[in-house]
C-alpha cells in the first residue's frame, strides 16, 4: 500500500512531519515511505511535465481506476517501475500506462525519467490494417489516440512488440497499432485469403461455442483471413471490416 492511503487511512492530516510518518509505519515498510515522502519538495518543478512524459516510481504504489486514495487498486507497481503519463493531472493523481494497463498513480511517488530504452526500432516491412484501427502513442488502451487508421491502410512496420501493441509509422509518425489488426502487405489483394460460408454462421468473439456471437453471416458471404491462424476448429477473419472467429468447417476457400 501506498504511504498516501496508508495515511489516509489512519486519520491523520496532510501536514503530518516525516518522523510521525515513520513512527506509524514502522518496519520494512518505513524506508519506502521515507523514500517518498523525500520527494515532496520536487512536486511543484514535476508540475512542468505534461501528457507524454515518462516516470519511475520511487517506492511501491497502488495503480488506481480513479484518481482517489479510496479507489479500488488495479495492480501494485513495484520500485523503479518505468511508467508514462498518458492524461492530466486530477487530485494529485497522473493517470500511467505500465506494461499494457492505465490507471492512476499518486504524483509524489513519480521521479520523471528519460524513458525507456533508447534503440530505435528496426522495421521489417509494410503492413495493411484490416479493420479500423486506433493509432496511439504508446503501447496501451489508455495512450492518446493519434488518429483511427481506416482498414486497408499500408503502414511501415518495425519487429518492436510490447503488450501486443506494434510500432509502426503512418505518413512519417510513429506510434502503435494492435498487432492482431495488421497483416503483410502482399500487393492488390493484401495477402488475404479468400473464403465463403457454405451455410449461415455465428461470427463469435472468439473462438469458442460459448463465446458472445458478435454477427450472423448469411450463406454465400465472402470472408478474408488474413493471417491464416486456427483455434478449436475456428478461423480468425475478417467480414466487412468486422473482425471475429467463425467455425472453418462451414468455410471453403474460392
């Protein structure tokens, strides 16, 4: 637990000094908190840094839903955990993505840093989306969204994956896309696989029987599987944009 809930939760008021905070959280847990709340007198010049910017955290810390002390903790970042700012500031609050997950972490208990590693990324080709896609910032959900990449837009492609996220760039930016709505780039029919339903079919989320049924595809209707991967006896494909799994055995390939 964070030393702000900790804090929070004993009652006592902000302007508690450093040796009562100490005093009530004695142990293996006092250095972390003497750690951070050493970091106080820097909140004002970290007050500068914006949307973007990257930070480590000084001790560990909850990663909240919301920007409150009485908010449900999502995950607990460990020390020197690399984190960036994905929105403003609200209520002492920076709202971080850490390793694919977005939620808020106190601002006290964040040094800013030069981010991660430094190697640029090594592109391996041209990829074409196929569907809609967010284009964002960075490599999560909670990452600002650059721009919605309609489906059949070419992109160069690097190798560099994290959280199934790839970074790719698009007119000269860079920035991520989802890696399962990218597909090699094969010249004027995008690499697709072409199929058609031999009887109307579920289109499911995924692919499973018991999974939510995202349409029905009547008999007859074209499908793209554009990179040809199985599971459970279902194909993932693409049907007018719309991405799901539909079971092979009612496929054939034209």
């Amino acid at each position: 637990m964070d030393a702000k809930a900790l804090v929070g939760s004993a009652g006592l008021d902000s302007v508690m000094d450093r040796r009562r905070v100490v005093k009530l959280i004695s142990g293996a847990g006092a250095l972390a908190v003497v750690g951070a709340v050493g970091l106080a007198g820097k909140a004002g010049a970290q007050e500068a840094a914006s949307v973007g910017d990257y930070y480590r955290t000084t001790a560990r810390l909850n990663l909240r839903e919301k920007p409150s002390t009485s908010s449900n903790v999502i995950t607990v970042l460990p020390y020197n955990a690399l984190v960036q700012q994905v929105a403003p500031m609200q209520n002492g609050f920076r709202k971080v993505a850490y390793q694919g997950t977005t939620g808020w972490a106190h601002a006290d208990y964040l040094s800013i840093s030069n981010g991660g590693s430094s190697d640029p990324p090594n592109f391996i080709g041209q990829g074409v989306t196929t569907s809609s896609v967010n284009f964002r910032s960075g490599p999560s959900t909670g990452h600002q969204v650059y721009r919605v990449l309609p489906k059949g837009t070419v992109i160069d492609i690097s190798e560099r994956v994290e959280y199934g996220f790839r970074y790719v760039m698009y007119n000269g930016q860079g920035g991520y896309v989802y890696d399962d709505y990218i597909a090699p780039y094969g010249g004027e029919d995008d690499g697709a696989v072409h199929f058609v339903t031999t009887a109307r079919v579920n289109m499911r989320k995924k692919p499973s029987k018991s999974a939510p049924v995202i349409t029905v595809i009547d008999e007859g209707e074209e499908v793209l599987d554009y990179d040809l991967v199985m599971s459970n006896g279902y194909r993932g494909v693409d049907y007018n944009g719309t991405v799901g799994w539909v079971y092979d055995a009612y496929l054939q390939e034209i």
